[in-house]
C-alpha cells in the first residue's frame, strides 16, 4: 500500500467515525444522557481535525489520537450507561485494527504505534470500565429495550469490523507473500525467471519425456558491446531479448541463467520443427537501438534433448558444451549434439 492509498483509506474511515459520533450524540439525547451528548461535541472535534492530520500526512499523531480517544470513549460509556450496551466491545475490534495499523506503518517506513502497548492499555480500560459497572452499577440506569438494541448494533459494528480487518490483513499478507515469492523467482533486470527457479522447475519435473529439450541461448560478443557502448547498453540488449524471449512464454518456459545467458525449457508438446532457429532468426533481425546507435545482436544457441538417464546438471551441461560448439564455430547458430 502507498502513502497516497494509506491516507484515502484514512479519509474514509475518518468520515465513517464521524458519522457515527453524530448518530451516537442523538441516541444519548433521546437516551437523556446529557453527560455523553455533552461528551460527543469534543470527540465529534477530534475526527474534524483528524481530517486536518491526514491532509497533513501526520498519520501516526492521527492513529495517537484516535486511539487515545476511542479508549476513553469506549471507558466512559461503558461507565455511564453499562455493559448491556455493548459499548466495551469495542475494545475487540481496536487491538486487531491497532496491528494492522503497524503493520501498515512498517510497510510505509513511517512511525507508528506499538500495538502491543497499545493494547495492553485498551484492555486495562475495559478491566477497570466493566469492573466498575460490574461492582456498583452504570451511572445512568435506561430502558433495557434499548440496551438490547444498542447491543445488536454495537455488536454487528464491532464484528463487521473484526471480519474487515481481519480479512484485509490476509490479503495483505498474500500481497506480500506473492511478492516474496516474485522477488525469489524473478531477474530484476530482465524481468524473466531466475536461475534459482530455473533449477526448481526442471528438478521437479515429472514429465520424462525424452523429446523434452531445453536450451542454453547466449548473446554474441556481449563484453564488445559494453566496452563500446557501455553497461547501459548492454542492460537495454538484456532487456530488448527478454522481451522478445517473453514473446514464446506460451511455448517454453524462459528465464536469465546469469550474465547475458538465458536457459529456455521447452517440453515435449509444445515442441515445433525450427523453434529455436526461429528464435534466432528473429533476434537477429530486431533492431536494437540504444541512444541512437544500432547495436548488432546475435545469440548463439546450444540444445540438448532429455537423457531419461542423465541428471539435470548433466542436461544443462550438454546444453552448455553445445553452446560453446556454436560458439567457437562462428556464433550466431543454433547446436544441438548428442
């Protein structure tokens, strides 16, 4: 999440806060509540320069204050009017909220509440607010009809709330999850699998197919065009033939085996005559321009079937040696020997 989606989302649950405040004041006056009526006019302030913060990007004092005054509400109405509101509910839904505010505050690199503390303390205010009640009774005595009410209604509130927030943690930490896993499994530069998925993939087939083939693809005098056009060139050639390798994904599976080789994985039912001279071809004839000089690239090509018999280092190692056969008779061919 950015700061920018961090501080909408604070906006609107802000704005629902407040409403709620509004509609709590008009309960407590039809209640005959004046303590709590009186009570809603400076915490109603609270939210309207909790707007003030946010447009500041002061969230961390904004979450203070919240929560600072969340807690005192929750005690003082529970206080006043008893635990058959359901007011001490709240206490439920504020410590999940207050680690993903954390959490949130982590993701953002910006400072933030300790949760743990935190909660510790909303639970002493529900300790000390219920144990009052519980010992010598809420301040005002009201109608149970609509305790029960106010209790449904706080109810549903907190647990909605306790399923949003939780839900959105979860989904939170997929994101992040998914994101690890990406960042394990994908080349920054090139934006292709990695090596180290590479290796995972080809050791975890099951397929024994003998026409599975896989091929080790490796740009012609590469260390040449970074000496004459420089390492950002030869990033963007990198680049240029990722992008064109990305164009045959729906047939093989590629990736950057390091430097400026790429290993392509190409299994028996997608196999077509002169696939990998297609490739070639296909690179040759690409333009590659990079501050306006037209840089020559070639890739030479080495392919190796599957030997049913043969380990998976020893596959990419034949792939290898037939890449270096490519090379040493010329570049710029595809080499597949057994």
């Amino acid at each position: 999440m950015t700061k920018e989606k961090a501080q909408k989302y604070s906006y609107w649950v802000n704005t629902v806060i407040l409403l709620m405040v509004f509609g709590l004041m008009a309960f407590f006056w039809m209640l005959d509540v004046p303590f709590l009526v009186i009570f809603s006019i400076p915490t109603a302030c609270v939210y309207i320069i909790g707007y003030f913060l946010i447009y500041k990007e002061k969230l961390d004092i904004y979450v203070w204050m919240v929560y600072l005054w969340l807690s005192i509400y929750m005690g003082l109405t529970t206080i006043c009017l008893g635990y058959g509101f359901g007011f001490h509910l709240y206490c439920m839904s504020m410590i999940p909220v207050m680690f993903v505010t954390e959490y949130l505050a982590y993701k953002l690199k910006t400072r933030s509440l300790k949760a743990l503390y935190v909660s510790i303390a909303v639970c002493v205010v529900y300790i000390v607010s219920t144990g009052y009640v519980s010992n010598i009774g809420p301040i005002y005595e009201r109608d149970e009809s609509a305790a029960k009410v106010f209790w449904l209604m706080n109810s549903v509130i907190v647990f909605g709330f306790l399923i949003f927030y939780t839900n959105w943690m979860l989904s939170l930490v997929k994101e992040s999850d998914k994101r690890l896993v990406e960042m394990a499994h994908i080349d920054r530069l090139t934006g292709l699998y990695n090596r180290h998925y590479l290796m995972e993939l080809l050791q975890g087939l099951i397929s024994t197919d003998a026409n599975d083939v896989i091929a080790m693809a490796d740009i012609d005098y590469f260390k040449k065009i970074n000496d004459t056009y420089g390492h950002n060139a030869g990033d963007y050639c990198l680049q240029k033939l990722a992008e064109i390798l990305r164009g045959y994904s729906d047939q093989a599976t590629v990736g950057r085996w390091g430097g400026e080789e790429f290993l392509i994985y190409l299994p028996a039912e997608k196999s077509k005559p002169d696939f990998f001279e297609n490739l070639r071809r296909k690179v040759e004839e690409t333009e590659f321009c990079f501050e306006n000089n037209n840089i020559n690239v070639t890739i030479t090509i080495g392919i190796a079937k599957r030997n049913t018999h043969a380990s998976v280092e020893k596959w990419i190692q034949q792939a290898d040696e037939n890449l270096y056969i490519g090379k040493n008779k010329g570049r710029n061919m595809c080499i597949e020997k057994a």
